[in-house]
C-alpha cells in the first residue's frame, strides 16, 4: 500500500494509483450480502437453480460495488487530512457479473482533485476487475471528500 500526503495528489492527477490485491468473492459471502439487504433474489442465493438457467449464481452488483472501499484501502492511504467521507459516484455501471467463488480486484486512478473551503473532492476511476476476464465487472467515478 502506498501513502500519500493530500498535499501531494495535484501531482497524481492523470495517474494510476494502483490496482488492489485479488479478493474471492464466495457463496457464504453472497449469501451473508443477500441477508443484510433482504435481497434474496434466486440469481444470487439458489445455487441449483442459477448453475441450471444461468450456468451459476452471481454476486449482488451493489455487492461488488461495496468491496471498493476494503479494496481501496489496499492500493493507497492518504494522510495529512481530519477525516475522509464518500462523497458518491458521478458515473456508475455494471458492466459484468461476478461469479460466485470468482476473484475481484479494484484498478484506481486519480482523474481530479477539487480543492473548496477547507475540503478536498477527489475524483477517481475506479474499475473492478474480475480474474480471468477482459469484461470489468464495473466502472465507476467514485468522489471522496476529505477534510483538511
């Protein structure tokens, strides 16, 4: 993991901040998921009926969107601000599923910074990877708001 003082990110705008470590995404974790948001929908949680309609089940999107935070921590920690808030996505799509048991990775890259009243706005490209396949499972432009 890297660590960059907020100071330094004008210089990072335009760059790749890192790809995180791989992160398997198993059944007891979809199924874990599946209980938390009341969403038992079959494509998720019936395992038989999935691998017969659908060739297996597949991971929530709102799943996989939830690992970026976990999977962020693992590219880059910041330092040198009071504390750090997401702040929300301007773009957001699910460009692919996650297959039960599959193995996720997020790839982050700094597209701007946005400096306001004591507040920095990051924007950044973040986009999770699924092992073995050229199709992300998604790609979004995730905003954080630090505070410094």
């Amino acid at each position: 993991m890297r660590v960059v003082d907020v100071k330094d990110l004008p210089k990072l705008v335009g760059q790749e901040l890192g790809v995180s470590d791989w992160r398997t995404i198993d059944q007891p974790l979809i199924d874990r998921f599946a209980d938390l948001t009341d969403d038992h929908q079959w494509i998720h949680v019936d395992v038989a009926r999935a691998e017969s309609e659908i060739g297996g089940a597949i991971a929530h999107g709102f799943l996989t969107l939830s690992m970026m935070s976990s999977l962020m921590h693992n590219i880059i920690e910041f330092k040198g601000y009071k504390r750090s808030i997401n702040y929300g996505c301007n773009k957001l799509r699910f460009t692919g599923a996650v297959p039960s048991g599959a193995r996720i990775r997020l790839r982050a890259k700094l597209l701007s910074i946005e400096p306001k009243d004591g507040r920095i706005i990051l924007t950044r490209e973040s986009t999770i990877e699924i092992e073995g396949e050229e199709r992300p499972a998604l790609v979004a432009e995730w905003l954080t708001l630090l505070v410094v």
